[in-house]
C-alpha cells in the first residue's frame, strides 16, 4: 500500500476505527507543518470566507490539464505571514478548514499496482511545537496529537 500524503503533511496513516486519535488543544500554537506552508489549498465552500483574508489563486502540478485553488499565505517560500509571533493563527483572520481538520486529512491511497482511493488518515507522528514527537506506536504512549495505537 501506497500512502500520496497531501501538502505539508508527511507520515500518515489510513484510521481504522481501532485506532484512538489525540487531538490538539484549541488557543495552543498551530502545528508547526503550517507555519512553513506559503499556500494551502481551500474548497469552494471556502471561497466566500477566504476571500477577504487571501488571495486565492489556482496552480497546476499537470501542466494545466487540472487546477486547485489555493489560498496564498506568504511571498516567499516556506513563509505564512499569519503565524503569529507566539506561533498561533492570526485570530483576526479566517482560519482555513485545512488548518482545523489537523491532524486529519485526506490522502490518494494506492492499493495494489492500480487501484487508487482517496482514504481518511491521520499523522502517525504529529510534531510537537520545539521538535519531534515522542509519540509511537506504544499505546502507552501520549502525543500532543496523532495517533494512538490500540492493540
């Protein structure tokens, strides 16, 4: 099985409903893969509410045979100017449903040779707010948030 991770997330796992997921505390600092992200993608449901905080614009990895929509956050690589210097969002500005679905998301999964599906997944391994985590696959284990094995 083959796992496409979707931007900025980087070990993930399909959820299986044996699975326990700790989610981040809400008003904590936002999770360190958003602080180095210059653009996220957003929906169209998110075009309304996104609008009047970014910039939306469309990019093409196939060379225009597809687009996706994405919010612009910085100029410049790997900056987000809506990370405050305390390392949480700018709570005068929308926050995009990418950023509140962590540490869900959505991934191509690749069974077999051929067989693609989009699958719901977690981090396996979440990233604490000064460095890695120390979460594992032991259930004893606690994270800020991922997952949680259940054996």
């Amino acid at each position: 099985m083959k796992i496409q991770p979707p931007l900025g997330y980087e070990q993930i796992t399909p959820l299986r409903k044996n699975h326990k997921v700790v989610l981040p505390r809400t008003g904590e600092e936002t999770p360190a893969v958003f602080h180095r992200l210059h653009a996220m993608p957003i929906s169209l449901a998110e075009f309304g509410p996104a609008s009047r905080d970014y910039p939306i614009v469309f990019v093409s990895a196939d060379e225009g045979k597809t687009f996706n929509s994405v919010a612009v956050l910085g100029l410049q690589s790997m900056q987000n100017l809506f990370i405050l210097t305390d390392g949480t969002w700018d709570r005068r500005v929308y926050l995009p449903a990418y950023v509140r679905r962590y540490p869900f998301c959505m991934a191509k999964v690749t069974l077999e040779a051929k067989r693609r599906r989009n699958a719901s997944c977690a981090w396996k391994r979440a990233p604490s707010r000064t460095a890695a985590s120390r979460c594992t696959t032991s259930p004893a284990t606690r994270c800020r948030s991922g997952v949680r094995w259940k054996n």
